[in-house]
C-alpha cells in the first residue's frame, strides 16, 4: 500500500476527484469567454488580458489533474475495469487541446492589438494626406498629372487577416476542448459508477 500512502489527498479524499473539477468549471468558462471576445473586438479590447489569466489558470489545472489522476490509477492498480483505462487515455489527450487553446487565445490578443493598431494608422492616412497636400496649398491642382499627386502609402492589412485567422482558431479550439473535457469527464463518471454498479 505504499502507492497508496503516496497519493494525493484532501481531507481523505484522493485529489483527483477534486481537481478534476477545475478543469470542468474553468476550462470550459475559458472556452465561452475566449469565443465571445473572438466575435467581439470591442469586448476583446475591454477583457482580453483578463481572458487570457483565466484560460492560462484552465489550462495549468489539467497537468495537476493528469497527475493525481495517475496516482489514483496506481493505487488502484488491481482494479481491472476497462471504462477506467479509456477514461485515462481520454485524459492524456486533454493537454494537447488545453495547449492549442491557449496558444490561440494568446495570438488573438497579440494580432488583436496589432489589427488595432493598423486600423487607427489606416484612419489617420487621409487626414495626414489632407494635411500635406491642401493645407496652405492655392495652386491649382486641376491640370496636375495623376502620377503627381500627393498620397499616403496603403496601410498594411496583414494582422488584420492574421487577427480573423486567429478568432476562428480559438473558435475552434475553444469548442474542442470543451468536447474533449466532456469525454474525460463522462468516461470517469461512468468508470465510477460502472464500478460499483457492477462490483
């Protein structure tokens, strides 16, 4: 019973039960406010860096919970019930989504800013060009080449494009993930109950 001494518990319940509800609740409320700051750049703007605290603290649970998970899994080790093993290989593949997530969660706020950034600069070029070539200026332009006339250079769209890209991208991962934790969690309840049921 060594492996069992060494397990993780609060209050005498193992850990992994209790972690686990961590990811249930903070992944998915990640995922839901992730996707609304997607559709919304105003909202983005407002709460982006407080989404990205939340989603960062989702996705740190899921380590914790992958490792009280294999504790409990090693103090149960003679325990055959298949649904636990299925549960255990469903949890191995929550960190890969919980981290495709979160990577896109972060490019979105980066490109966000940056598309922010080229929208202001497109919406300050007529002005400046305004400013420089008819402030002051009486000369009739009527008879000027069109090669001559004065124009602000063309802003730069690109982290706009990047900025669509990456709200699909968290779209995307934010509803995987939440699927993926939907799974885990179903298989671990079932392996639960499955086992008394059928013991």
């Amino acid at each position: 019973m060594a492996l069992a001494q060494e397990l993780i518990d609060i209050g005498g319940i193992p850990a992994h039960p209790l972690v686990v509800h961590a990811v249930v609740v903070l992944l998915p409320l990640a995922a839901i406010s992730a996707t609304l700051i997607a559709l919304a750049p105003r909202w983005r703007r407002r709460y982006g860096w407080p989404v990205l605290v939340l989603t960062a603290l989702a996705v740190a649970t899921i380590p914790l919970a992958k490792t009280t998970g294999d504790q409990l899994r090693a103090a149960l080790a003679g325990v055959q019930n298949p649904l636990i093993d299925e549960h255990q290989q469903l949890g191995d593949q929550m960190l890969p989504f919980g981290l495709a997530f979160g990577v896109a969660v972060l490019v979105l706020l980066v490109a966000g800013r940056l598309a922010d950034r080229e929208r202001a600069a497109e919406a300050a070029a007529p002005v400046h060009a305004a400013a420089t070539t008819g402030a002051g200026s009486t000369a009739d332009t009527s008879d000027a080449e069109p090669g001559n006339t004065a124009e602000a250079p063309p802003v730069s769209r690109t982290w706009r494009r990047i900025a669509v890209v990456a709200a699909a991208l968290v779209v995307t991962t934010a509803t995987a993930s939440t699927v993926q934790v939907v799974r885990v969690g179903h298989s671990g309840s079932a392996a639960v109950w499955e086992g008394v049921g059928g013991s």
